[in-house]
C-alpha cells in the first residue's frame, strides 16, 4: 500500500501507521522517500 499524503500536504515530514490483518500486526513510520507498506 503506498501513502499518497507527503503528495497532497507538503508540510508533513512523518506518519506513523498501524496495521492489522487476519495474520499479523504491524507498525511502521512513513516519510516522502518511505511511503509504502507491504502487507503480506
């Protein structure tokens, strides 16, 4: 999944993300050049 929010709102250097599926958890910190997370 890649964030498209560094696009949209220039100011915002860093994003922390939580994610939960059927098989795992997760959590990550975003920023322009690291935007995707790799749900497997």
């Amino acid at each position: 999944m890649t964030v498209g929010l560094f696009e949209c709102f220039s100011g915002l250097q860093q994003l922390r993300v939580m994610w939960i599926t059927e098989t795992q958890q997760g959590a990550a910190t975003l920023n322009a050049e690291q935007n995707t997370i790799i749900l497997r």
